[in-house]
C-alpha cells in the first residue's frame, strides 16, 4: 500500500475544515499541482467545498499564461481565496461575515 506524503496525509487525517485550510495553505504550488487529484479526493471525501474552490483558483493561476512585461502581481481571485482560507483556519466565517 502506498503512503501518503506527509502535507496530505495531514489533510487526509484533519479533524475538521480549519486544520484542513491550515494544511492547504501550507501545501506547497508543486505539491498542489504534482497530487491534485488525491488532494481533491480527500477534499470530496471531507466535503469541504471551500478546500476545493481554493484548490481550484490557486491550479488556474499557477496554469496561466504568463506576459513578460508583466509585474508578479498575485492574482485577485488567489488572494480572496487565500484569505476565506485564512478565516477558517482561524474559525471565523469564510465569508468574513460576522454576526452582531
């Protein structure tokens, strides 16, 4: 049987959705991109649907075309993703909606 390498067994074996967005975020782009498929899989298995649009605005961006000219600015979309990735880390609302 095969083991699965450490950043994924960390989501595989997360207790709930804050240590699995804590995983992500660590995930490194070349382990995102090399293990998508277990890594969707573990999200699917866990349910957790925000794991999984994180995982998918982060591929998109690390597959775009790239323009010399350019400046390495990050993506819009990858900051807001990392952010609601943030805010479950930290057990608040992904959408930074808070009651009160």
């Amino acid at each position: 049987m095969n083991e699965l390498r450490p950043e994924i067994a960390r989501i595989a074996s997360a207790a709930d959705d804050a240590e699995r967005a804590h995983a992500l975020l660590e995930c490194s782009p070349s382990m995102l991109m090399t293990c998508e498929g277990t890594i969707r899989n573990r999200l699917m298995h866990a349910g957790f649907r925000d794991g999984l649009i994180y995982l998918d605005v982060e591929l998109a961006f690390l597959r775009s075309a790239r323009h010399a000219d350019e400046p390495g600015l990050q993506s819009v979309a990858v900051e807001a993703a990392r952010g609601r990735m943030r805010r479950i880390m930290l057990g608040l609302p992904a959408d930074g909606q808070v009651d009160g």
